[in-house]
C-alpha cells in the first residue's frame, strides 16, 4: 500500500487546514486509515483514525477541534482541522493497516506533511 498524503502548510493560530491521504496499490478495503503526528524531539503519536465502518478515535488533544472522514470508495481519508494551536505545530502522517490504530499496529506510512501553526 503507498499512501500519498497533502494539504500541510503555514497557518495562523485559530486557523484551519484540511489533510487529504490517498491510498493505493491494495486490492481489498483498509480497516483503518488515520493521522498522526511527530513535534521535534517528540515521538510520533495517534491524532485520528477511523475504521471502514467509520469508527473514529481522537486524542484528547485534538478533540472538539478536528474531524477525520473517509471515501471507502476511493480509500481516501481526510482530517479537518479547526481551531488551530500553535502545540499542533509538526510532521502529520497519514497511516493504514489491518491490525488496529495504534502507532505500532500501523503498517504503511505516508510521506508526513508539515503543519506549522504561527503568527
């Protein structure tokens, strides 16, 4: 499976940006595709994930702020992230596997996209 992902960039705080992860090369549905993210000299961890059957889980961090959806069709999933805080600042990946959402059950990994939040 390759994961291409986009939609990173620079935005104030309290802004919004939206997250696009293509996956390709896999003949059957991903149970589940979501996002996660690394800060400098942090480790990478779980933002957002949803299930084929669009089941979701959120950080706490992120809770009420951000959205992930899905197009099962196309398995394409999206996170849409408002209320932007300068902490959410870092590398977001997009990642899918059959296994679970946790980071180590993940196994596939889009390229990572850079989320800067600042004034």
């Amino acid at each position: 499976v390759q994961l291409q992902a986009s939609g990173g960039g620079l935005v104030q705080p309290g802004g919004s940006l939206r997250l696009s992860c293509a996956a390709s090369g896999s003949g059957a549905s991903i149970n589940t595709m979501g996002w996660y993210r690394q800060a400098p000299r942090k480790q990478r961890e779980l933002v957002a994930t949803i299930t084929s059957g669009f089941r979701t889980r959120f950080a706490d961090a992120v809770k009420g702020r951000f959205a992930i959806s899905r197009d099962n069709r196309n398995n394409t999933v999206y996170l849409q992230m408002n209320s932007l805080k300068p902490e959410d600042t870092a590398v977001y990946y997009c990642g899918s596997g059959n296994r679970g959402g946790a980071v180590g059950q993940i196994d596939a990994w889009g390229q990572g996209t850079l989320v800067t939040v600042s004034s």
